[in-house]
C-alpha cells in the first residue's frame, strides 16, 4: 500500500489492544509509527510496539533520534492517517481543544492528513456531558470518531466504552483511504430496522424487518468518507464500525433520533420499517388468556419521513424507501410526491430474494424526474452501493445548480 499509520496510544487499559492492531495494520501492509504518551508506557512497554511496528516508538517530545529533523513535525509529514487508540477522555479533552503537551497531541496539531479516533474509558465518563461536547467537536472538525463497543469494562462496569475491535478499527482505516471518498463532507443519516409498538410487557406489533439493508448503506457511506449516523430500530445485528450509533425502539423514538441527528445532516436515507399503527394504551400488565381476548385499540404512529420532508433544510437529500406487495412503481411514486422525496428505493417484498430478512434485494429506483430505474436481483452490499451512487449525483447537482 505504501501508506503510513501514524498511531497514538493513550494511557488507558485498552492500550493491550493497540499492539494487536498494530499487528493487523502492519500485516494489511501499512508502515506504521507508533507514538505513545507517558502514561501509556504504564499499561504496555514501548519496546513491543517497535518490534511490531520495526520502527522506533517515540514517547518524549523532546527525543529527536535525527538531530536533521524536527521529530513530530517529520513523522506527521509522513501520515497517510492519524489514529489515536485508545483514546482515553483526556486525550479527547486535548484533542478538542488543542493542548499539545505530549508528542501524541503534538503530532496531532501537525498532521495534514485524515485522523481517525477511538474512545476507551469507563460507561460513566464517556457519556458525561464534557466527553460527548469534546467529541461533537471533532467531529465537526472532520475526525472520524468511532462508537466504542459494549460490555463488561475493566473497572468493573458493563456498558459503552469498550475499544472497538482491532478488526473494527482496520474497516474504517481502510474505507478512509483505500476507497474513493466521494462522499466526503457529507452528513448522512440512516435509519435501519423494525420499530416496536408495546401492547403489555410482553407483547408487541412489528414487522420483519432485519435491518440488513439500512446496516449496508451505513456501512457503504462510510467506506466513501461520510459522517454516518446510523438510527436503528432492534436488530441482531452487529454496530457499523465509523457509524455514530443510535438505538430506538417505538416509532415515536425513531422520530425523535432522526429530528436531533437531522439538525446537522445534509442526507437522510430512510430504510427502516416503522410500524404504521400503536396501541391507544399500553396495558400495565400482562394480558393473561383467562381474561378473554384484549380489546386493542390501535392508532396511527408518526410519519416520520413526512415529518422531517416538511422542514427539511435548503439542499437537503431525502430517500425513501417503499416495501410493496403490488403495483410497486405506482406506489413508489405516489410517496415520492406526497412526502416531497428526491428518491423512493422500492420493491415487491414478495419477490424470491427481496425480502425482509435476506441478504439480497430487487430493487426499482423512482426519481423526480420520473425517471424509474430497475435493478437485477443483487446483494443487499450492491444495493447499498448503486442508492448512494444515485446521493452523489444529486450531491454533485444540487452543487452545479
């Protein structure tokens, strides 16, 4: 590849991870340098990542092993990517507000180049407010943040703050320069999955939605350079790494999730599967056969996408997506109108391969221009890919017109 990682390891237990996935960069073919703060050396020696790495690993910001050069300013200039892992709450705090008083954060402030984070710390920590503003940010900025994973942590705790995968970290590595950013800059939002109308503690409406295509769409848009927020109704699958994740349940939090990350996005790629109807009430307790058959009475949930459509901002991009059992081009385009979208994603959920839970989709593309394009039987991956590059041309003419 001949590309150079530059990683930054921070003083956090998860720096034990950091020399697996230097590991795994230097066997995926990056040259890899390895900076390190002070009290990272506390948690794992520096001489292990040199012997991984096969290059010096400098701690001390005042070490310049080449009296020819100016050490952080040199090893900057040769980033391909900057990687902080882990990153710890009080590297995030330096990051975000540029302190530069060790050789990671000052290298940080040199670096030309795409800079890549992921956060390790205690459940506690990182959902404080403090953490999050800092890491809103860098986002702002550019940095690819990554959600961190959940589990049990090391002090003790189960919850959000796990060092995403070395597996994880390499996806986003990858996407971020070995694929054609061209979707760079953009803000995209995807929603994914079914929701849940709760009848009693027990019982519940929903549909089968898997969530597999909105999970690949995330996954794509990340590849191309996007800033991804992913809104997921419940799943079985696993997080998108490089996606922001948001987790919902009934219709009314999709509606919610989708409003606050709208707020910042320039795309909103509506692949979940709302269900259309909820309970009147939500019965206390179970309903227990003995006491006969329930009286449910059902009423219309939200429409989110008409929601968002009606105040949407200036340029803004707007997919939908139709699941139709008949007469998929006309019911495609009839929400396309209604709710004002630049693209409806349909098909005939009754075609062999097109389903809900499978890996393959058939898909029909209606645009504005009533245009209607109508794809082979692909996977779900392809799909994903040919939906966003239909966003990139309406990115690239909105940007000419």
């Amino acid at each position: 590849m001949g590309q150079t990682i530059v990683l930054g390891v921070s003083g956090g237990i998860a720096a034990y991870k950091s020399a697996a996935l230097c590991s795994l960069l230097v066997k995926s073919g990056y040259d890899v340098r390895v900076l390190m703060t002070k009290n990272a050396t506390n948690f794992i020696q520096p001489l292990t990542f040199q012997a991984l790495s096969k290059h010096p690993v400098v701690v001390d910001t005042f070490d310049e092993p080449n009296p020819s050069e100016i050490a952080h300013i040199a090893i900057a200039d040769s980033a391909s990517l900057f990687l902080v892992a882990p990153a710890t709450a009080n590297i995030i705090a330096k990051l975000a507000h540029g302190i530069a008083d060790d050789m990671v954060t000052t290298t940080a402030l040199a670096v030309q180049c795409p800079t890549v984070v992921a956060p390790a710390m205690n459940v506690h920590m990182y959902g404080h407010p403090a953490v999050q503003a800092n890491l809103d940010v860098l986002r702002g900025r550019g940095v690819v943040v990554m959600d961190p994973g959940s589990g049990p942590l090391a002090c003790g705790y189960t919850g959000k703050g796990r060092m995403p995968e070395p597996d994880d970290v390499l996806f986003v590595v990858d996407a971020v320069l070995s694929k054609t950013a061209t979707l760079a800059g953009a803000r995209i939002v995807v929603t994914a999955g079914p929701t849940i109308e709760d009848i009693d503690p027990i019982r519940f409406l929903s549909n089968s939605s898997s969530g597999k295509m909105g999970y690949e769409i995330a996954r794509e848009a990340v590849a191309r350079g996007a800033e991804v927020t992913l809104v997921s109704g419940p799943t079985h699958l696993a997080p998108v790494p490089g996606a922001r994740m948001r987790y919902i349940r009934s219709t009314q939090d999709l509606l919610a999730a989708v409003t606050e990350a709208m707020a910042s996005a320039t795309v909103l790629i509506a692949a979940a599967a709302p269900a259309d109807f909820r309970p009147s009430h939500r019965l206390p307790h179970k309903w227990k056969k003995s006491q006969g058959v329930p009286s449910v009475e059902l009423v219309p949930t939200p429409d989110v996408l008409s929601t968002v459509a009606k105040s949407r901002a200036p340029g803004m991009i707007l997919v939908g997506f139709a699941a139709e059992t008949a007469n998929v081009v006309e019911g495609a385009r009839r929400k396309l109108e209604e709710k004002d979208l630049d693209l409806v994603v349909a098909n005939n959920i009754l075609d062999e391969g097109a389903g809900f839970a499978v890996d393959t989709n058939r898909v029909t593309f209606v645009r504005r221009n009533r245009e209607v394009l109508e794809l082979p039987l692909l996977s779900k991956a392809e799909v994903a890919a040919r939906i966003l590059d239909e966003v990139s041309a309406l990115m690239h003419r909105d940007n000419e017109s």
